[in-house]
C-alpha cells in the first residue's frame, strides 16, 4: 500500500494502462421520418436518425457508417451547421446536398458500402 500510495503522489506518468478489449460505440441511433431523399442524419448532439422506410439491413449498416463520419467530423470540430449553412473547417456552405464537398467526400471514402 506505501508503493502505491507513493507512486501516485509522485505524479509519475509511467504507471499502467488498461485498454478494453471491447470496441465500445454508444452513438444514440434512431429511425424517424424523413423527408423524400434523405437516408440518414448525423446531428450536432452525437446522434445518428435514420429515415424509418429504410429496410434493408446492409443499406442501414452503409448509412450508419457514413453518418458515423459526420459525427466524427463533428466531434472533431471540422463540420457544423445551422439553419441556412454548413460550417466546413470554418468556411460557410449552401445546406444544399452536393457528394462532392469534402465532407461528403470523406464520408463515401470511409463509409461501410452495403453488401450487393
């Protein structure tokens, strides 16, 4: 007890480390209705909607993992967005969809693609 009691209040950096041998994803996903065209959502808060007419398991796990993306983009402060605009490394874009901005662009590269 000394040993450690004294390891600790050194301050020293070198102790151990446990690492889970689980991958742990707590990312909040729900299915609601969306609008015609939209698969799926990744919102500011962390969680994931997907469009609730979306029936095929493998397209599901696609658009999980793209959205996964955005969360990540998110988390790590490159996209944002309000209203009008979408907030890419500080620069404004029009909300309207377009698969080549580069966030779109790292989604699709990144993403699981659904089983054909």
């Amino acid at each position: 007890m000394k040993y450690i009691t004294k390891f600790f209040k050194s301050g020293s950096q070198n102790g151990f480390k446990l690492t889970s041998p689980y991958e742990i994803d707590n990312t909040p996903i729900y299915r609601v209705p969306e609008e015609e065209g939209t698969l799926g959502r990744a919102n500011l808060n962390g969680s994931i909607t997907i469009n609730d007419k979306v029936r095929d398991p493998d397209q599901e796990e696609e658009i999980i993992s793209h959205e996964k993306v955005h969360v990540d983009q998110i988390k790590r402060g490159d996209l944002t967005y309000t209203d009008n605009h979408i907030i890419w490394k500080g620069k404004k874009y029009s909300r309207t969809y377009n698969k080549k901005s580069p966030w779109e662009k790292e989604a699709y590269s990144k993403e699981t693609k659904a089983k054909k």
